[in-house]
DNA sequence: GTCTATATTTCGATAGAC
DNA sequence: GTCTATCGAAATATAGAC
C-alpha cells in the first residue's frame, strides 16, 4: 500500500515478553459486575461509588459482591488490568506479522482505536484511576503500558530506517500518537462513526505526527 | 516565517467570550494551600486526601483550612478553574493578535505548553479529578474548555483556508492536537527540557498533524 | 485565624444464617 | 452464593474557646 521495502524481522527486540499471568474477568458474574462498576466509575470516579451501588446494578446486595471480588479494588484492578492486557496480547503480535513498519503500525493502531471503542468506559477508568490501585496493582499496570510504548516505539524507528516516517525523536513521537488516541476516550460519544474515526485517527497518526519533519521550518 | 497571506481579522466569530468570574485563587494562604492540595491529588486522587493531610502540609491544623475555604470540593474547584481561567483569559489573546493563523496557533500552543510545564500537577489534577466537582462547578470548567477548543478549531479552519494546513476536519484536527499536548501533563517529569519539548510538540502539532493530507493514501 | 474536640455520615468489609 | 445485620474506621465539616 504505502510500497516501501519491509524488514522480515520484528523490530522490536523482544526483551520481556510481559508475563501474562492471571485470568482477566473470568465468569459471568465477575464479567457483569466489572462492566457495571467500570461504566460507575467512568461517570462517578472510583471513590464516590459505593459497593452497594455496584451491587444494585447488577441485582444483588453489596456483600454478595465479595464472593466474586475480595475487595473493590480488585474490581477496579480487573477493569484495568483488561484493558492492558487485551492491547499487550492481541495487538503487539501485530507487529511482529508480515508486512512494512507502516502497515503493521497501522493494523496495530486500527485494532487499539476498535478496542478503545469497543470499551470506551473501561479505558477512560484504567487511564484516569491508576492511583487507586495498590502499588502492586499499579505496577503491573505500568509495565504493561511501558512494554506497549517501547514496541510502538521500535516500529516507529523501523519505519524511520525504512523511509516511511520522518521524526526527530520515535520515543516522543511514539508518546505523542498514543496520548492522540488515547485521547479519544475521553470525549467519545455512543453515536461515533467509528470507521471513519479509525480511518481519521490513521492519517493523523501515520501520514501527520509521524511525518512532521519539514525543511521550510525552523 | 511560513510566510503566507495572513487574515487581519479574528478567525473565531468571536461568539460568548466567557464571563470571567470569580478571582482565582487570591490571597497568599489560599494559594499555598491550593498547590499543596494539588500535589496531593495528583500523586495519590482527590479522594484518597484528607483535609488532615493538606493542612499539615500548610502547618495548620484540618479545621483551619475552612477558614480559607468553605469545602475540599471548592479546593479542586480552585485548582481547575485557574488551568482553564488562565489559558482562556492569557492565550487566546493570542489568537486575536496580528499574524497569520499558523504564527497565532504557534503562539498559543507555545504559551499552553509552558503553562502546562510550569503547573504540570495543578493540569493534570484539572485534567482527571473532573468527576469530583459539583455539577455547577463542573458545568463552569467544560464551557471553558469548549470555548478554548473551539477557538482552536477556528484557527484550524483559517489556517486551511489560508493554506497553512491541510486537513479533512478543522474539529477533529483540533481536538487531536489538543488531546496530544495535554497529554504531556501524565509523563511530564521535573527535569525535562521544557524549550525542546515546546519545539518538538509544535512540529508535531504545526508540521505534523495539520498537514496530514497526503495524496497517496487512500 | 487557629486551635481542640466532636458531631455525623458514609463506606468497605465481615459474621453467620439459609 | 445470596441474604440480613453490623462492625469499625475514616473522613468532612462544625462548635466554640482563645
């Protein structure tokens, strides 16, 4: 598409493969409950909603919830974790697949920006609540974003080696695309054209950000 | 310096200047307790601080801060007011003044960036504890940062027009570029170069997204 | 304007029956 | 696994002396 020569090989290096350990939202219950706190915590702030409140939402009293989370800290760690782990595991092998920096940098963003959608509240409390997490918690949180950022990073300097993009600094640019579509998040309506926020999203990442370097400019 | 036809007149119609209240944060005690309080949300949430915490911070006791005001909530009120005040009342002048629309963008994205940098934890508690106002107090901050946007968006357009940028939607563009600099405020650290973060986030912003229409991508 | 002392409310979490 | 009942802690905010 964008015809530019493709290195065979993922950029990346692969140090720490994140180590995926516990089950996300496993059990129906778990599911409901969790999807019902997130879309709380998203309008109200983790802090103001009470257990009670989760628990009515799903037609239950409030210390029946903690026969599926220890504590309300472990929902909003579940929550959270989901929407780390889902990009870690599902999008970044996008990047080691077939196919021009570009290409795999833009199925990779095509798939974060449906899953942003597709979660909208879930991803708008793991961004904003983080420091309600126990240390622990938010620990592995990080990690898992560091090790995203650091692979979008490598195939942004893949794609710079390769002539597709022109950046000064792939780290900062790198930060620069993902707090752009993060970003959406936060202002996302149910009633959004996602397609054509997707296709958007693409050219302002891939054909703007990523091309910002110009010689009439200071 | 981009050198291209500069409009003399405001590109923003100029509709609801927003009614500038109340002061701030006057008074030498309010501000030290507001910066202190703001440190505290940032690093650990609004809710998870107690006014104990704040006061101590301060050398007073937590009932004595009732003296400077009337609740918690009317703390953050104040911290988030003076990020969105500030901006509104400071840099959109900026738009107004002589140049053409790339020249007034740069200016006011430069001015947003440093403001940004110097009151990075008073911006990100604005940013993130939004949840936590009063519906009134709430209601005050998003009208601010719906003028802010839109006048951004404004320049956008002119600047399309004047064939400064080249982009499909002035709105979305404008909301990107916005979302991307805020997002400064999550990662930004004490001893980042704040000169050559400005410059690089104006190339991203001006030369980058701005001009992301590109002829050989569907 | 700051203090001590405390009222009042709310909330997370547990105990134990069914 | 869900319920009723409740504990215990913490927090905001107030009262009133100085």
């Amino acid at each position: 598409m964008t015809g530019v020569p493709e290195p065979a090989v993922p950029d990346g290096d692969g140090r720490r493969p994140p180590s995926v350990r516990p089950r996300t939202v496993p059990g129906r219950r778990r599911a409901e409950i969790a999807e019902a706190a997130a879309r709380f915590f998203a309008e109200h702030g983790y802090h103001t909603v009470g257990m009670r409140e989760i628990a009515e939402a799903v037609g239950m009293r409030g210390a029946s919830l903690y026969n599926h989370f220890s504590s309300k800290e472990e929902i909003l760690y579940a929550i959270a974790l989901a929407m780390t782990e889902v990009p870690v595991e599902q999008h970044i092998p996008l990047l080691d697949a077939e196919g021009s920096p570009a290409d795999r940098l833009a199925a990779l963003l095509r798939a974060h920006i449906r899953h942003l959608a597709d979660h909208r509240v879930e991803h708008l409390v793991g961004l904003r609540e983080l420091a309600a997490l126990t240390p622990e918690h938010r620990a592995v949180i990080t990690d898992h974003r560091r090790y995203y950022q650091r692979r979008v990073r490598d195939v942004v300097a893949a794609g710079v080696r390769a002539g597709q993009f022109a950046v000064d600094s792939p780290g900062r640019a790198a930060v620069a695309v993902l707090d752009m579509v993060n970003g959406i998040s936060w202002w996302l309506r149910p009633d959004t054209d996602v397609d054509e926020l997707v296709e958007t999203y693409l050219g302002l990442a891939l054909d703007g950000v990523l091309q910002h370097a110009r010689e009439d400019r200071a």
